[in-house]
C-alpha cells in the first residue's frame, strides 16, 4: 500500500511539473482592439503605448497583409488597389531593379541595427519595403522618417528625401503615411520606443469574395426585417428587433466610461459583444430568434470566421517561428472578440486582455 502512495505521490508531482512547464512555454498574447481612425481623438496615446510597452512583447503585429499574399489577389481587389497607389508612387519617384529585394531589406536593416540614423540607408529600405509589397513595414519606415529623422536631415538628405518621397501631402495623398492611424498613434510608436526594426504581418483577405456575397443578402434580409418589424409593431420581427435594440444600448454610465478611455472601452468584455451585434445585424445571440434571417447570418460568419483563423494562424506561425514569448497584436476592434475566442482554444497561448496589463 505504502509503495502504492509513493508511486501516485510521485506521478501526481510530475504531472504537476509537466502543467506548469506547459504554462511557462505558453506564447502571451495581448489582443488591442483597435479604432482604424483616430485623428479626432484627445486620447493620451503615450499612456496606452507606455503599458503595452511595460508587458514587453518580443513582436508587434499589425492587421497589414503578407507581402506574398498580394500577388494572390484579383487586380480589383480593394486591398491590393489600396497598396498600389502607393507602390506605384514610390515606384515611379525611385524606378529601377527589383532583383534581391530580400537580401538588400536585409542588409539595409542590418546596417540600421548598429546606427539608427544612416538616414539614405532608412530610405533605401522604405522603397524596398514598397517594392516588395511589403506594406506594414514600408508605412513603419515612412513614419520614422517622417516623425522622428526628417528633422535631423542636412541639405543634402533632405534634397534626397524629397526626390525620392516627395512631399508629406503626397505621402498622405497615395496612403504611404496616415498619422490619424492606430499604427501613427500607437503601434509603430511602441516599435520604435521597444528599439524593434520591424511590424509583423498577419491580415487574411482570401475569404474576402464569400463574405461580400454573404454580407450584401444578409443586409437585404435585415433590411426586410426591419421593415416587417415597424409595419407590425405586434409581430414576432417587432419583437426580435425590440430585443436587439435592448442588447446593443449602452447606458448613459456606461457611455461616459467609454468616453473617458475609448481604447479601454473597445477592449472591454461588453464592447465586444456589443461591436459584434453591430457589425453582424445583431450577431450570433439572436440565432434562432423569431423572424430573425439566422441561416443567412451563418452564411455571413463563416467567410468571417475562417478569415479570423486564418490571422490568428498567421501569427501563431511566425511568433512559435521567433520563440516569441509575448505578442502585442493591434487589430480592428470587430476582430478582438473573435480571435480571442480562436486563440484561447490553442493549449500553446495565453490570451491577455489589454484592461489587464498594468
């Protein structure tokens, strides 16, 4: 009996160990629901950087697209017709070979990691970046430049910016720079302030054809909806719409919280559920709900859900590549809620609300 104790003692233990062995090698990732346009905000943006910064992830991913994943894309693609103005801008202002764009990315960084400001070697990697159709990371380049070198350029340099870049309007005007943007406010200020040389990329737009058809009879469907709902303030539709007006309504407490910190807000457990009934004509709660087009919505979630997936695996991948340890990602807020829920399925990651860090 006695031998028997010891064996059970002694398996419980490791069993124990191998729990908490797990834990540790457990990739932390923080999750920043995040407003795409925040050049109306009087948020301080410094304390938000100041606590992603005090959790000290090892990588920063943004919702920017993998620059193999465009060539995949039909030219009408919004995105890739987003990125090719800009690619074609700085393309036309710095023609040449595109050959082993790679290796002088590469080298250019390498060269940087030693002293920051060799200011021709940062432009160099901003048009190689763009060449490469390397988004996230030609934006990251331009806005150093912008913010934090353009000011300590000589004549010379900024006789080589302007001719390479040309003027800041224009920047703006082909989408290269955008200072209203949660990556301007927080995310490449959080890089730079790290002493990281880089944003990683992890957006998905594969499903994006299904979820437009999906989306567009949804809408019709909500549409009709609707109006059943306020022919016949008696019917079963009436009733759903009165329930989903009550489940998406923040009180006037709760409006002023929000208010006072948005970027706490969006990252609350209410905000999340709330953005989705918003952005999904009431959201997975009211599957099943009378007069309620739930078949329709599923149709619609599923492209949703895959593309979500598909970003959470886009960063898993790359930050177990890296033997990450901690992960900032900042994404659409609509997108929080989701990957949170896709993520915390995975053994491997701990999910950590961004109201948590200190």
């Amino acid at each position: 009996m006695k031998t028997l104790f010891n064996f059970s003692l002694i398996l419980f233990i490791l069993m124990g160990a191998s729990i908490k062995s797990d834990a540790q090698n457990q990739i932390e990732i923080v999750i920043v629901g995040s407003a795409h346009d925040n050049s109306k905000s009087t948020q301080d943006f410094q304390s938000i950087i100041n606590k992603l910064k005090n959790f000290k992830p090892d990588m920063v991913f943004g919702e920017y697209l993998p620059p193999a994943d465009y060539a995949t894309l039909p030219e009408d693609h919004w995105a890739k017709k987003a990125f090719r103005k800009g690619h074609d801008y700085l393309e036309k202002l710095n023609p040449g070979e595109v050959k082993n764009l790679s290796s002088k990315i590469t080298k250019d960084k390498k060269a940087l990691s030693s002293f920051a400001y060799y200011h021709k070697t940062r432009m160099n990697l901003a048009v190689n970046y763009a060449k490469n159709w390397d988004r996230g990371n030609a934006d990251y380049q331009i806005f150093l430049l912008e913010n934090d070198m353009k000011s300590r350029f000589g004549k010379e340099e900024m006789a080589t910016y302007n001719k390479m870049f040309g003027m800041t309007d224009s920047l703006k005007k082909a989408g290269l720079y955008r200072p209203g943007s949660e990556y301007a406010k927080i995310y490449f200020p959080l890089i730079y302030q790290l002493k990281q040389d880089q944003i990683y990329n992890m957006d998905c737009q594969t499903y994006d054809k299904p979820w437009g058809i999906a989306w567009g009879k949804m809408d019709s469907a909500y549409k009709v909806m609707i109006k059943t709902a306020k022919a016949d303030t008696t019917s079963a539709e009436a009733a759903t719409v009165k329930a989903m007006d009550k489940y998406w309504a923040f009180t006037e407490e709760e409006s002023k919280i929000f208010n006072a910190d948005p970027y706490a807000g969006m990252n609350s457990e209410k905000y999340g559920r709330v953005d989705e009934a918003w952005n999904l004509y009431g959201g997975r709660h009211f599957y099943g709900y009378a007069g309620f087009p739930t078949a329709l919505l599923k149709d619609m979630v599923a492209p949703w859900l895959l593309r979500n997936e598909a970003m959470c695996k886009n960063i898993v991948d790359q930050a177990m590549a890296k033997n990450a340890k901690r992960v900032v990602v900042g994404v659409g807020a609509s997108h929080r809620i989701f990957m949170e829920e896709i993520l915390s399925k995975n053994p491997n990651i701990k999910i950590i609300n961004y109201n948590d860090l200190k």
